[in-house]
C-alpha cells in the first residue's frame, strides 16, 4: 500500500500540458463552430431579404409590365412569333426604365409551360426550362429564391463579372386569382454579401480575440492550479509517507489490542459460565438450585407425550435440622448440608434432577417412573441412606427426613402446583411421624385451605377480640374443694363456627399470632379476675399458659405486672404454665422465669415428661407445680403409666413441687392419682371447660 502511494506520487499528473490541448482543441472547435454557424445564418438572413426584396420587385413588375406580357402568353405555342413579338423595343425600353437605379439586373417571364416568353438577354427567349426547380416552386404558386456565385453575367445594359447573384421566381395571378406565368428576376447581391462578409470576418476576429484572451486567463488560472496541486501533492506525499508510519504503529496496538480483547472475551466467557453456574446452581452444594429446577420442571410439564406418571417429584425435608444449627453450629449445619446432598446425588439416576430449594429442603425430579410404586421406592431408598451417621469434623450426627411425593398431571399441571403439594405431603409425613414418605391426596390441599381461612380469621378474631376464655376447674384430691382453675381460650368464629383449640393454637404459633392470643387471654382472665373480685366472690389462683415467643419478649415480666395493676389483682392470683419445650426452646428463659417469680406470679411445668429438660437444670428452675401430662393418665390401669406417675409424684416431692394431674376422667384414676400422692385433679372427671358464669354459678362462692 505504502509502496503504491509512493509510486502515484513520484509521477504527478501533469495539469498545464494536458490542459493547453485540451482547450486548444476545445476553443478551437468552439470558434469554428460559431464562425460557420454566423456564415450560414448570415447566409440564410441574406436570401431571405433578398427573396422578401425581389418578391417586392416582381410585385411591382407585375403590376407595372404584366398587361404587356399578357398578349405574349398565348404565343407559347409560336416560337418564332414570339421571338419577333418579345423583341419590340418598346416592351424591352419599358423594362429598362423600370430597372434602372436598383439592384435588378435582369428579367424573365416563363408560359406555365416553362417556354421563356420573355428575357432582358433577347437570345434566351423560346428556351425552355419546365425542369427549372425554381420555377416548378413558382407554377405551383409558391416564390422560390437561390443565391448563386456567377462569374460573368449579362445585364440589361452591360456584362457583369464576379458577381453574388440572387434570382427569385414569382407566380403571376390572374383577375380569377389563378396563377397565370412566372416572373424570374435577377438581383445584384454582390456590395451587401461583400459588406456581410468583412463583418463576419471582424466578428470571427473579435470571438477569437475574446477565445484567445480566455485561454490565455485559463492557462494563468491553470499554471498557478498547477503550482498549487503540485505543493498539495508534496505535502501529500509526506502526509501519505507520516500516514504509513502511524498506519503501521496503529496497525501494531491493534493487533496488540486483539490480542487483549481475545483475552478479555475468553475470560468473559469464563465469567459467563461461572455467573451462569452460581445463578443456577447453589453455591454451598453445588446443586441446581430453585431457578433451574423451575425451569427443568417447565420444560419437562410441556411436553405432550408426558403420561400420568411420568413425572414425579420427591420433597424432601431433614428432620430437626435446626437443632444441629443451634447445638453444633451453623459451619457443622452447612457441612452436614453437603454431606447430605453428596450422598443424595450418588443415589439419583441421571436422567433426574436433585435440587437445592434453600435450607434443608431438597428436590428430586423422577423422570417416568412408571407408577406409583417405583416412586415409593426411590422414596425409601433415599431415606435408607439416612441410617448411617454422617461423619462431620469429627462428628457422627444422625438424621433423617421426611419426603412428600406428588406426580404430574393427577397432582398439578403446573410447577406452583405440583410443588406446593409435594411440599404439603412432606408436611404430612413430618406430621405423620417423621422419617417417613407420604403422597399428596386432595385432602392436604383442603386441610392447608382450612389453615389459611383459619389464619385469616384468626387475625380478625383476635383483633376484634371474639376469642373468649373458659376456666376449668383444678381440685384437691383428698377433699374435692375447689383449689384453682386453668384458663382456656375458645373460639365461635362466625364464619367458621367453633373451632378447637387443636386447630387454631398451632396456627397461631407458626403464624406468629400467639403473642396477641396470649395478651388478649391474659388481659381477659384478668378482667375476668376482676370482675369476680367486684362481685365479692372468692378468687381461686388461675393459670394461663405462656407460649415461648411470648416468653421472648422483651420486658415480659413488666407486661404481666402492668396487666396485675391495670386491673388491681394480687400476683399470687396468676399462674403462668409453659410446657419444657417452651423453656428450652426460649432465649434467656431462666431470667424471664424469675423475674415472674420474683413478682409473685406462681409458674408450673404444663405436660411434665413429654419434655427432653434435664433434671439438673429443672432444679434450676423457680416453679412450684409440675403437671403430669394426660397421656400418663390415660395409662393407669393399661400397665405402665401408675410408675411412671409414681415416679414424677416422687420427683416433685423431693424437689418441694405440688404435682397436677390433668385429663383425669373417672374415679378410678382419681384414686390411684391420691393413693400416689398427687395433690391436685384436673379433668373431665370434675368438670368441662366452662364459660365465665358457669364456672362461678358452679365453682365460686360470695365471701362472707
């Protein structure tokens, strides 16, 4: 390229050769052209004054000379009486005055025929000239002129020489308007063509003095065009020569840049896949997680030839995985996590999908298993592979799962569907027992929509305060007096009729709504303690149960006590009960626990034994009642139950605790509960929960 510039450059076009040919040429032509183009103008110019001239004269000849020539018309056919007729001096002198002092040099009259009747040169008479282009023009009625160049000429009075002669043929009409001969008369143009030609010539003279002087303005203009391009084309050159070398330089940090760019774009494509990876996979595993899941579901739900089991999904949930989190630590939790999922993963065929969903929640994709029962099997057999502890920084933990199946088409059409019953049969089989599988059937999804309306109606319930309190009565096992209650809350929704207490109270637990349920219960025994206490009735101490999430809060204990005030009760009037789960399960219990104590409120242990506390940090605890669960009671006289109740009496003995029996509900138990040395009876046995004034019509006496 460099190359080829430097050549063009090395041969300049040469502008002021080419040009002065050029236009040379070029005006040369041009004047030529104007110069003949004037000479035939002027020619044309010329005839035609000279014929509009003669037409003129022909006129006046005819007017004046036409009844002389008449008679000689009919002589055509007589040459020789012709001749001597148009030979009378008087005929031809009457031409000549007429012609004398103007241009006119001579004059014929033609016979229609074209025989010469008459001619100023006498020796042309009786000629014929029928084939005469000029006269054919004038018979047929139409004048005709020619310019002709004649060396020698006869006039009417002299011979002319070198003359430019102009002749002009004139028809002749009759009184009938009919043409009747043809005049021909000749005209001297030799002093006006002569006097033309020498101002065509200073004309020609004059265009090319303007075409000479024009060239000579352009070739100036053009030399210094010349001087100018040839400055422009060194200063070309050395720009086209600076050109190359930063071409080249440029040339040098592209392909430099390409190369970075190359690398860039492959690093780019790493990132790519990498952020491809980490949006579609979970980062601690490593396996799909929720997004492609989604989409792999979406996709395989399309497809037309899926059948009623072709797709099954397994949800599969760890069981108690928060208590690894809470007692080993979260590091522990996240490599149990893998561990799991590396053990999942080596036990799924590879046409399925396992999943991450978040947590401990995994998702397994079955691609047409056939039927029911191969689902079920996968099922066990990720569950078989939970009887091995998992190994984890030195760690045996055992664990296990629960697994919800759902199948495409009969269970859902979609992935919201399909999914969410999946996730409700897992919450069935934790329901169920735990370590276990459950199918979906139609009668979870209506359970879970009874969930939601009971939540939703909850909210409002205790908002608009329907919950109601009924009390039931706790009594002395020697004597059957009346030694306190337990307040219990009930509800008569009036869009769901009354609902236990078994379906609203785990709703409100998971639902967060058991700290307001809780206040409102508290606040209502209260009033209710109150109102007693107006009404001069005796006050039995009452219990309300207490869940964790209240015992959490912050400033409980100062909660309770501003409710005692609001309402001017005495502490030793309120019982909180909270089952071992709840004091386990809650922050800082101990310390709410005895700032409750230190106010006077008496606390109980509610559902002693079903718990896992231990018996030393029991000892820690300021309670002063343990209550034996019913499920206890219920095995007296079945075998089993009457030591095991023997054994709690005797704990709570030895550690100074009043003993509660509850769900007590004949006779037989009662005894067995005061032969055991339990102190205080609840149950069906001695009465129902009932509402406020039942209680106190049955119950409660006026002080005297």
């Amino acid at each position: 390229m460099a190359r080829h510039r430097s050549s063009a450059a090395g041969r300049p076009f040469r502008l002021v050769p080419y040009f002065f040919i050029l236009s040379l040429l070029l005006m040369g032509s041009a004047t030529a052209l104007m110069a003949g183009y004037l000479r035939h103008y002027s020619a044309e110019q010329l005839l035609k004054l000279e014929k509009s001239r003669a037409a003129s004269l022909a006129q006046i000849f005819e007017n004046s000379l036409w009844p002389g020539f008449r008679p000689l018309i009919p002589l055509a056919g007589q040459p020789d009486r012709l001749r001597q007729v148009a030979r009378q001096a008087q005929l031809r002198d009457a031409v000549v005055r007429l012609m004398r002092g103007t241009d006119a040099i001579k004059l014929k009259v033609y016979a229609l025929n074209g025989l010469t009747l008459f001619s100023t040169d006498t020796r042309q008479i009786g000629e014929d000239e029928s084939d005469n282009p000029g006269f054919r023009s004038a018979a047929s009625n139409t004048p005709a002129s020619e310019l002709a160049h004649s060396h020698s000429i006869d006039a009417f009075e002299h011979t002319l020489t070198e003359r430019d002669i102009i002749s002009t043929y004139v028809p002749v009409h009759g009184p009938d308007g009919k043409v009747e001969g043809v005049l021909e008369i000749y005209l001297d143009a030799t002093p006006f063509i002569s006097s033309t030609a020498r101002q065509l010539m200073w004309l020609t003279l004059a265009i090319c003095g303007l075409m000479g002087v024009l060239f000579v303005a352009q070739m100036l203009v053009v030399r210094h065009a010349g001087r100018v391009i040839a400055r422009q084309a060194r200063a070309l050159a050395d720009a086209n020569r600076d050109l190359d070398h930063r071409v080249a330089e440029r040339t040098r940090e592209l392909e430099g840049a390409n190369r970075r760019l190359e690398d860039e774009i492959a690093e780019r494509r790493r990132a790519e896949e990498t952020l491809d990876r980490l949006a579609h996979h979970d980062p601690l595993t490593g396996l799909p997680n929720r997004l492609l899941f989604q989409q792999r579901l979406h996709r395989l739900l399309e497809r037309s030839s899926l059948g009623e089991h072709g797709l099954a999904l397994l949800y599969v949930d760890l069981d108690r995985f928060k208590d690894v989190n809470d007692t080993l630590g979260h590091y522990i939790g996240d490599q149990l996590l893998i561990a799991v999922a590396a053990r999942l993963s080596g036990h799924v065929r590879s046409g399925d999908l396992l999943a991450r969903l978040g947590g401990d929640e995994f998702v397994c994709i079955l691609e047409q298993p056939g039927n029911r029962a191969a689902a079920d099997d996968m099922a066990r057999k990720l569950l078989s592979l939970f009887n091995k502890p998992f190994a984890i920084n030195g760690n045996d933990i055992y664990l296990s799962a629960s697994i919800g199946i759902s199948f495409a088409l009969s269970d859902g059409v979609d992935v919201d569907t399909l999914v969410r019953n999946a996730d409700l049969a897992m919450y069935q089989a934790k329901a169920a027992g735990r370590n276990r599988c459950q199918h979906y059937t139609p009668q979870l999804s209506a359970a879970a929509a009874e969930r939601v309306a009971i939540e939703r109606h909850l909210r409002r319930a205790i908002e608009g305060g329907e919950i109601d309190v009924h009390f039931q009565p706790k009594v002395d096992s020697s004597s059957g007096a009346l030694v306190g209650a337990e307040a219990l809350a009930r509800w008569n929704s009036e869009a769901l009729g009354t609902v236990g207490p078994a379906r609203f109270i785990p709703i409100a637990e998971d639902s967060g709504q058991i700290v307001a349920l809780g206040e409102l219960v508290l606040e209502k025994t209260c009033r209710q303690l109150a109102q007693w206490r107006d009404d001069g009735v005796a006050l039995p101490p009452v219990s309300v149960n207490l869940s964790a999430r209240q015992l959490e809060l912050e400033g409980f204990p100062g909660r309770v006590r501003a409710v005692l005030d609001r309402h001017r009760l005495s502490p030793a009037l309120l019982e909180l009960e909270i089952t071992e789960s709840v004091i386990m399960a809650a922050d800082d219990a101990l310390a709410a626990l005895e700032a409750l104590r230190a106010q006077g409120v008496r606390l109980s242990i509610d559902d002693f034994g079903t718990g896992y506390s231990s018996l030393a940090y029991l000892r820690q605890l300021p309670v002063q009642a343990l209550k034996i669960d019913r499920t206890f009671i219920l095995g007296i006289g079945a075998g089993g139950g009457e030591a095991i109740i023997r054994s709690i009496v005797s704990l709570a003995a030895s550690l100074g605790l009043e003993t509660v029996a509850e769900g007590v509900e004949s006779a037989s138990q009662v005894d067995f509960l005061g032969s055991a040395g339990c102190t205080v009876i609840q149950g069906f046995y001695y009465g129902r929960p009932a509402p406020a004034d039942d209680f106190a019509a049955r119950w409660l006496t006026a002080q005297p």
